[in-house]
C-alpha cells in the first residue's frame, strides 16, 4: 500500500536581513496509511515548518530550494520549489507572494479537506468574534458544501419506514458501519449513514432516546425549489458559480448549509467528548476553558473527514491534566476515524502516548525514525540519547540536560549538524553529512557510528 504521505530531500530557507535561515535541510519522511507519526525535537528544529510545508501554508519569506511533498502520487510543493530554483538568491517576497497566491488556488481541494492542521496555539486559530458552531459549520461550508448538502437531502428521502429498517439493522449490527454505509447506498440515502451512526454511538443517552432521534431522522419535506437547489450542490460537490452570483440563491444556499454545518458541529464536538454540544456550538472562543478550545481546533480539523491531520503541540497550551485528556482524545479519534496522523510535539514522553512510530528531528533533519517501542528502549542517535535521558522520571534519576545550544541556521556546522554538542563525533562527523542507514527491522539513523565497517 503507497504511503499517505512522503517527503522526499525537503529544504525550506527563509531570507531574512541577516541572511538565509536553512530550517529544513533534506527532510526524508514517510507517513504510512492509519498510523501516527510523532516528531519530536527541541524548540527551534523545524518541527512547525515541516507541517506548515506540507499544508502549502509557509510564510511569504520562505522558499522551497528543493525537494518533494508527495500526497496522491502529487507534488504540492513543486510551484513553490519552481519558483525558489528560478530566482535562487535573488529571492523576493513579495514576487513570491503570487505563486503563493496560484499554490493557494491548486491546494483548495485538499487543504482543510483532505490535508488538515491543528496549529500551534488554539486561540490564535480560532475567530474570537464567531460563535464556536458557526466556525465549524463554515470549515465544513468552505471545503465541502457537497457533504453538507448530500445530508440535508437525505433527510428528506428518508421515511418512517425506511428508519425503522434502518434502527433494525443498527441493532442487528451493532452499529456496525459498512453495513449502514451500505444501506445508506442501495436506498440513496447517502449522507445519512454519518448521522445515523453518530446517534448510535452516542454513550451519553438510552438506547429508547437513540431510537428516537434516529427515527426523527425522517424530517419534513423542503420547499421544492429549495430543494432543486441544494440537490445541485449534492451533485456538483461545489456551489456552482451561478450560485455565488446570484445573491438571493447565494443566501439560501448559505442559510441552509451552514445550518446543517451547525448541526454536524455538534455531532463532532460531541463525538470529541464535549457535553452539552447544542450550548457549546452557541458559545464564543473566551468563554471556553483551554482544553474546550483545543477540542473545538481538533473539531475544526477533523469536520471534514481529512486523509491526514497534522497536530502542531496539540497539549503545550494547556496544564498536565488537561493534557492527558486531549492525548486521550487523540487515542480515541485514530480508532474512529480512518485518517493518518503526524504529531509535532518538543515532549517525547508526550508522544509516546500516542504515536506508532517516532521520528526525531534536529536542526532541520530527521536524524532517526523508528517504531516508538524501539526509539525509547533502544535509541541509536546520540541526540536521542540525550533527549531520553532528560525525560524526567518518578523514580527520580537524575535528569540530564542536552549540553550546548542548538546551531544557528544561518551558518549550520559542517558535516553532521549535531557534531559540536555529540560526545561521540569523530573526524569524519566534522565535513561529512551522514547518510540514513537501516538498523534492525524498521529503524533508520543519521549517524555515521552505524556506517557499517
Ligand atoms: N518567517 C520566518 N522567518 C525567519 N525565520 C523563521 C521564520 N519562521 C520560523 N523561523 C525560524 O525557523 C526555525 C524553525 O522554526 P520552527 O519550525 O517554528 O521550529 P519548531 O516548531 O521546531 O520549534 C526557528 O529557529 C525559527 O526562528
Ligand atoms: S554523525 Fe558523528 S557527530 Fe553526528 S551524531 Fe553521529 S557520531 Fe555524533
Ligand atoms: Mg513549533
């Protein structure tokens, strides 16, 4: 099976006054299909640049000299790299915000709908002046107006008869979701199997009261015209330019879909274990605690039903018990939704709580992959050495930290970028950059003390 994703000898430099910065310099990284891939390093390494490389969303200072960024056998970075190959240092930020602006228009289709980012801090991403429902509802309205339209149209075919065969099979299955998926094709009721399925995993109510409300699925009937035209959203997927021109039928097709994105608000605020979603989705970003904010990110995220989810520290803007339910959360999405998941995090210990495999990033390189059993028992990087060791313990031994500082990139070491803080380096280390090589079954380190002799 392809990987989800792969980055492939990524560099990204910004061009600053004093000089150019080398954040990334040649960035090898595969994301394999359904698992997590954490990526830990100390503040300052890159981490936040290679997600923000890999959503197109880079600030306008920042060229790609080279490399790939391979989502669905395309290039998303091949514009931008075009351009930086093009002009080389005679870079300017302001030209370059124009092919930023065509990198915009091509990632439209898969930024924030099928590639999505939780960023770094929950308030700067939320609109302090909208309602927390609304900002969901116009996620799902931006990106797929289609899915929304697909669900209210459903509703109106489905019957009372068609609900009670619907709630036997629920029961017979035990929710089971191909099964309802199936359904929901062979009667043309795609767009329903989501809200169905939502009811019936609901832990918080009676099954009397999921019966119920699966039931009153079946809604009313829309007025004709209203219907004509949200069925043309259904079918197109997009509102179709006519639409946007038009403004009584832009403001109905606006009225109904953000209405219904409201409703799917709820489901999935209340899916990431939000109580009482009908009073949340009515609230504003201030009146929510830390860990609600960065639920509703996570929800934003997710409302689209996204291939890959990048979580920029998902658990640094908010206290330690806070912090384990958000990782709880994190657990309990990957079971029920069948994305991939990268997670950027400076805390190991936070990753190991949720990732398949780790991967550790220094100066702008991935110096070490390996499943996160094996990197934490069996760390080969002198860097990961180091920064398992100050992992503080219950046990209470003694932490220690990684000496030296970290390089400035404007001027990065020779050879292996981590040689001046290494105990280990050697003569090669100082002029050669160290090339990955495979340890074991799944591991992969850029050391030169693996080179085998
Ligand atoms: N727009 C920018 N212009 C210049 N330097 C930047 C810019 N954005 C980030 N950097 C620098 O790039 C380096 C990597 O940043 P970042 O990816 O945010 O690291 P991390 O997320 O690992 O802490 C940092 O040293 C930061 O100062
Ligand atoms: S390549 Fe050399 S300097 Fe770099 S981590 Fe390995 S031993 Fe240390
Ligand atoms: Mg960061």
């Amino acid at each position: 099976m392809p990987d989800a994703l792969a980055i492939r000898d990524l560099h990204v430099q910004f061009h600053t006054r004093r000089g150019i910065y080398k954040a990334l310099n040649g960035v090898d990284l595969a994301l394999r299909r359904g698992e997590v891939l954490g990526i830990a390093g100390e503040s300052g390494c890159g981490k936040t640049t290679l997600g923000l490389a890999v959503i197109s969303l880079l600030p306008r200072n920042a060229a790609i000299a080279s490399g790939q960024v391979v989502f669905d056998n395309k290039d998303l970075v091949n514009l931008s790299r075009e351009y930086a190959e093009r002009v080389g240092d005679r870079f300017r930020p302001r030209q370059h915000e124009r092919v930023l602006r065509r990198v915009g228009k091509a990632m439209t289709r898969i930024r924030g709908r099928r590639i999505s980012m939780v960023f770094q801090e929950p308030m700067t991403s939320l609109n302090p002046v909208l309602s927390v429902g609304f900002q969901v509802a116009e996620t799902i309205y931006i990106h797929d107006p289609g899915l929304l339209a697909h669900r209210v149209i459903a509703r109106t075919k489905a019957t009372p008869q068609l609900m009670r065969e619907l709630l036997a099979l629920l029961g017979a299955t035990r929710g089971d979701e191909s099964a309802v998926r199936k359904f929901a094709a062979d009667h043309d009721l795609v767009g329903l199997e989501e809200q169905a399925l939502f009811i019936w995993r609901r832990q918080d109510i009676h099954i009397s009261r999921k019966e119920k409300a699966v039931r009153s699925l079946a809604g009313p009937p829309m007025k004709p015209w209203e219907r004509n035209i949200i069925e043309t959203v259904a079918k197109t997927g997009s509102i179709p330019p006519l639409f946007a021109r038009v403004p009584v039928l832009s403001r109905i097709v606006r009225r109904i879909l953000v209405r219904e994105g409201i409703r799917k608000a709820r489901e999935v605020l209340t899916s990431l274990g939000i109580h009482h979603a009908e009073r949340v989705v009515k609230m504003f970003p201030h009146e929510l605690s830390g860990g609600m904010r960065q639920r509703v990110v996570i929800a934003i995220a997710l409302a689209n039903n996204p291939e890959i989810v990048i979580m920029d520290e998902p658990t640094s803007a908010v206290d330690v018990t806070v912090q384990a339910q958000i990782l709880e959360l994190v657990k309990q999405i990957r079971t029920s939704v069948s994305a991939s998941f990268i997670v950027i995090s400076h805390d190991l210990a936070v990753l190991a709580e949720v990732s398949d495999r780790i991967a550790i990033m220094y100066a702008g390189r991935i110096v070490e992959v390996a499943p996160t059993a094996e990197i934490l028992q069996k760390p080969l990087h002198p860097y990961t050495q180091q920064l398992i060791s100050a992992i503080p313990t219950l046990e209470g031994k003694s932490v220690e930290g990684i000496k030296g500082e970290v390089p400035d990139m404007r001027d990065p070491p020779s050879g292996c970028a981590f040689h001046p803080r290494c105990p280990f380096a050697f003569e090669k280390c100082n002029s050669v950059v160290p090339v990955d090589f495979r340890q074991g079954t799944d591991q992969l380190v850029a050391c030169w003390l693996y080179e085998a002799k």
